[in-house]
C-alpha cells in the first residue's frame, strides 16, 4: 500500500497547537514565457504550519499578467491549502505543457483540509483566440495528490494518482486502500487511461495481493477492501479472470465472511456480487 508522505504531512497539521503570527508565502514556477505565483498567508505552529488564508494566483504571459485572482472555497467550512504545506522545497505550483502543443499550462495544487480529504488543482489553459485563461478544476484522484510524470516517455506527461472511490467501500478508511489511477490532460479534461499502463498495473496488483496474503492470517482483519483493490488493478492490467478466481477462493475458506465490531457489508457471496456490480459500473470490468 502507498505511503504519502506529503499527506501525512499535512494530515498532521490538523492536530496543531495555537499559531503563532502570521507570515506571508509566494510559490513561483515558470516555463518559457509564462510565469505563475501562489500567495498566502500562514501562520507556524510546534508542527511546521496551519491556518492558511488569502490565497490568491497570478500569471503572467509574455510580460502582461492575465491573471490575478483569489481561490475561492473548495467546500463549505473549508480554505485552500497549498499542497506544499508551506514546506521549504516544495512547490503547489506546475507549469508545464501538458498535451505538447508548445504552450505551457499551469497547475496549482491545493488541499482543503481534513483528516482523509481532498486534494485537488486548480487549472488555467491558455486560450489564443480570447487572449485569456481558461480556469478548470480538477481532481485527479478525488482525494488523493498525483505525480505528473511521462511514464511512456512520449513527450507527454501522466496524472499517476489512486481511485479514491474505493474508500470506504468495503470497510473503513485504512482497510480500503485504493487501486491505481493514470490520467492525460486533454483541453482541460483528465481522461482516464490507466489501461494503457497494465504493467504499473500489475506491479499495483502485486502489491495489493502480498498485503492480502499478509492480512489474511491476521485474527481479526477485514481483506475485503484489499482484494477489491487488487481485483480492479488486475482487470487493468488484463489479469483480471485469474484475480477474480483468487477471490472466489477466498470466499470458499470463509475469508470474507469476517465480521466485527462495528463491521458493515456486504459479507460472503453478497461482496462477490457487490464487487462485481461496483466494478462494472466504475468500468474495471471493460478492461477485462
């Protein structure tokens, strides 16, 4: 299962103590002509720092700045964060061409706070013909951060993330991890083609099966949410008929009939067919 250390990171600034004065940031990148600013104000704490406000981007684009604005409410009763956490060395802030069509867009990585939630980017796409950005958000693992990186090394890079809509699905938060998910930008759009990556797949798949060969013998473990993740990893990386025969094996040894406290289903053969059902409709099975 997936460390993220930057989540963890910021996860921990939720359990700080009483800030100390405010101070002001600016995270800057910049690519050929156009130069993007992330400005806050944060306040520092015991654990490094808390209580972000008054974040505001600025881009600029041959020398005239075409954007200067203030980031709005992501949620009711929550700020944007920068995903850098103010930490020194990191960056909320991407400009990068995504699609190769020689103009760079911009990314600024935000969070909004909360123990298993959310990240999220705040996206601009330069539009000629208006002479203007084009603002989008975008959540590239619903919850969780993305590594953009050109895994096929073709030019143009990918949104490396995790499908967080299997959170909770079939158990709690740290019993459900979730399976891999790789994104393209297309004109402000991710498209989702994590099955042209079936060998990232399968490593996924693998990993997700040692945990469960490792919590299966665990007295009191629910290995639902485990096998779930390994089932859609395995059906994107074409190996999902002999997944699926692996957990119906565990479901014969009574695997997933475990129940405890505070436990909700599906159980036994109900989670089969609920796991079938969920996958189909999140298209797993398509990728079979």
């Amino acid at each position: 299962m997936r460390i993220r250390t930057l989540a963890l990171a910021l996860v921990a600034l939720l359990v700080a103590a009483a800030p100390a004065a405010a101070k002001t940031k600016t995270e800057t990148a910049t690519s050929g002509q156009v130069t993007a600013s992330l400005t806050y104000d944060y306040k520092t704490n015991r654990y490094g720092a808390g209580n972000f406000s008054n974040a505001r981007v600025t881009i600029t684009r041959a020398g005239v700045q075409l954007v200067n604005q203030t980031l709005g409410r992501a949620c009711d009763f929550c700020t944007p964060w920068p995903a850098s956490g103010a930490q020194k060395g990191v960056s909320s802030v991407r400009v990068r061409d995504l699609n190769t069509d020689g103009e760079p867009e911009v990314l600024v990585d935000l969070f909004t706070g909360g123990a298993n939630c959310c990240w999220y980017s705040e996206s601009y796409r330069f539009d000629a013909e208006k002479n203007k950005y084009i603002r989008k958000v975008l959540r590239p693992g619903l919850s969780f951060p993305y590594t953009l990186r050109d895994i096929d090394r073709n030019g143009i890079p990918e949104f490396e993330s995790v499908d967080y809509r299997f959170a909770y699905k079939y158990g709690s938060n740290a019993d459900t991890p979730r399976p891999l998910r790789i994104f393209n930008w297309d004109s402000g759009k991710l498209v989702d083609v994590t099955i042209a990556f079936p060998r990232l797949a399968a490593r996924d798949a693998n990993d997700m099966y040692k945990g469960y060969l490792h919590y299966r013998k665990v007295k009191d473990v629910n290995v639902r949410g485990l096998l779930a993740a390994y089932l859609a990893d395995s059906y994107n990386a074409r190996n999902g008929r002999v997944a699926w025969r692996r957990v119906v094996a565990a479901y014969r040894r009574g695997e997933l009939n475990r129940r405890f406290a505070g436990e909700t289903g599906p159980f036994g053969k109900a989670y089969l067919q609920s796991l079938r059902r969920f996958l189909k409709k999140l298209g797993y099975l398509r990728a079979a």
